[in-house]
C-alpha cells in the first residue's frame, strides 16, 4: 500500500471570501445505520441502495434495501420493490437515467465482488436484471458512475484482476500488497441505456489517472471531472478531466486556491458548472467534514475552486466580479448564486452562518 504518511503534498495559496451562509439539519433517516450505501437523485428523491449495516455481529451485514428521502416533504420511506431483486452489497455505483436506476457492481462478504447491471423502474417499482452487449467491466467495488445524456460512464475501483480467482479474502489491503490477485481499476467502460450495449472509448492521448478506488466523478457539460480516491500509492487529491468529445484527458490543468487534502470515499456533485466535494477519509484514516467548490468555468481562463474547514460542516463559496482580484473580499452570497471564484476557506457551525476564515 505504500507509507501513506509520507506522501508530500503542495498547496496553493489561500484566497479570501466573505459569505454568510445557513445550513438546516432535516429529519433524521429511521432506518438502520450504514456504510458503503450508493444513491444518485431522481427530482426531489434521493435513491439509497444496499450498504453495510452497523450490528453487533462480527461480520459484515450487508443491505440490499432501496430507501428514498423526499427532499420537499422532508421524508423517508422503504421501497417495496418487486422482480429480480440485486444481492446485498456495498461499495455499488447508482446512477438515474429518465425514469429508471442503474445499479452496477458492489462487493458482499459471502459472495465477493459483483460485475451485474440491475436496473429499477420507478413507475412500477419493479427491479430487473441486463444483459448487455459487448464486454462489461470485470468483478469491482468503489466504482465510481455519472450519466450524460442515455450514455453512464463507469471509471475505475477495486476488484480481482481475475473473474476466474476465488473472490474471498481475509483482507483486502493484504491481498493487494501482493499486487497478483487484487488491485485497483483505471479502465473507462460506456453503458448505452438506449441500445443496451457496452463500449470502451478509444482515449486519444496520455493523461489517464492512476489506477484507483473510492474516488468521487460527475460531469459538468460533456466532461468528466475526477478528484482524489485511492491508488497503490496512497490516497490522493489530484484532479482530471475527460472531455467525452474529443476523448481526451486534459493534461494542461491550471488551478488556483488551495486544494483540498488527499483523501478518499468523499463525494463530488455537479451544480451548474461547479463541483462540490464534501468528506471523505484522510491519510491518517480520520475523517474530513469539509466542504469545497471547485469552478471550472472562471473568467479568468484558469480552473479555480473553494475549500471548506474541518471544523465542522463548511460552505464554499465565493464570488469573482469584473476585475476580481485575490485580495478583494465578496459581498455575502445565497447558497443558489454558486458564482464563480478561486479555491476560498470559509467556515461554519452546522446550522449555523459562516463567516470568513484566513488561516
């Protein structure tokens, strides 16, 4: 796995911001505590599936439970989904294209790694399993899946390098120190909803990130934006980007501000052309309750982004006027303006205001 602890990482430089911001904590979910769960949005409902729940047994008990909180009502409900029903799993990639919920991949403790495409029909809440044409990805966990258009594009994760090896293992870090059986995946795989068909586009030049699990990917426009997750080396906080047009990695990235510490299984959300990263595991396996934005679209021809604190749940957001400089401190903005700026520090009590930080 590497001495993680030794990773050297460089910074830029903090830029300021001035943003008051609130945050509301909304109904606690009813059911049982979990990790490695997926979920991806459909309107004003967040789909969870699967994940390990937290028990007193001594092994892990994994979830093959479709939850969904309404964002409007402020409500948590059970799906009582019919057919052909997905295993139990964690670690999965959700991802809603229409009317309809992909599920790819996963990882159980009794049956191992999964390479199984499940999809959920929310009108008539009926799970089937697809067949699709063309060569899939192999057995993987900590897969990351973003649509655009019909099109769901699947980078990466953990997994046998082999579907013939025995999937069971004590540990995985174990096995992965051993490099043979086990590792991480850095492969671009294509599912087309439409056509039911999947593809592997040719990548027409270098730039491709390492091979990596627990990373977070969305799409902004026709790229797909890449940050951190974990390699053989260490966790990382590198960012890439693939434009799925010219099918290029974009190996010319400029990106002001401080970028946020390596780290792995956070998210990352498109919202208009900006990116948030919110959490996620550090080197020393604590864990972050930061939140950051990262710009794509600057006016200054560079790609800039916001940090957050880990002094609790943070907000990100700054903005860049005519004639913006580094020094210039905004005028307080609203969570939905999301304008554009560099990498800025703000922090905040949860569900509380912000106020501006400089360290």
């Amino acid at each position: 796995m590497g001495n993680e602890n030794s990773q050297n990482v460089v910074y830029g430089d903090r830029l300021q911001n001035n943003v008051e911001l609130s945050w509301k904590k909304m109904k606690p979910c009813p059911y049982p505590n979990r990790e490695g769960q997926c979920a991806c949005s459909h309107g004003n409902d967040l789909y969870i599936f699967g994940g390990v729940i937290q028990s007193n047994s001594e092994e892990p008990v994994e979830s093959n439970d479709l939850l969904v909180y309404n964002t409007e009502k402020n409500s948590w409900s059970q799906v009582k989904a019919t057919g052909s029903i997905p295993p139990a799993c964690s670690a999965a990639a959700l991802v809603c294209v229409g009317r309809k919920l992909y599920l790819f991949g996963g990882l159980s403790h009794d049956h191992g790694w999964f390479n199984e495409l499940h999809v959920f029909c929310l009108e008539n809440k009926s799970w089937s399993k697809l067949e699709g044409e063309g060569m899939k990805p192999s057995p993987r966990d900590k897969l990351q899946a973003v649509a655009v258009s019909t099109d769901i594009y699947f980078f990466g994760g953990f997994g046998p390098k082999s579907e013939s090896l025995d999937e069971e293992m004590d540990s995985e870090e174990e096995e992965a120190e051993g490099g043979a059986d086990f590792g991480w995946f850095n492969d671009l795989y294509i599912y087309n909803t439409v056509e039911n068909k999947w593809s592997q586009p040719v990548q027409m030049n270098l730039g491709v990130p390492t091979a990596r699990a627990a990373h977070a990917m969305c799409a902004v426009d026709r790229n797909l934006i890449i940050f951190g997750g974990r390699d053989a080396e260490s966790r990382q906080n590198d960012l890439h980007i693939f434009n799925i047009d010219t099918k290029k990695w974009n190996t010319e990235l400029s990106v002001r501000g401080r970028q946020p510490e390596p780290r792995s299984f956070h998210t990352a959300t498109s919202v208009g052309n900006r990116v948030v990263v919110m959490g996620g595991r550090a080197i020393d396996n604590n864990h972050f309750a930061d939140l950051h934005l990262l710009d794509t679209v600057p006016k200054h021809g560079q790609l800039t982004h916001y940090i957050g604190d880990e002094d609790g749940i943070n907000n990100c957001v700054a903005c860049q006027a005519t004639n913006h400089d580094n020094s210039t401190l905004c005028e307080p903005l609203q969570m939905s303006d999301l304008p554009r700026a560099p990498w800025t520090e703000v922090s905040a009590d949860f569900c509380g205001h912000t106020t501006l930080a400089t360290r």
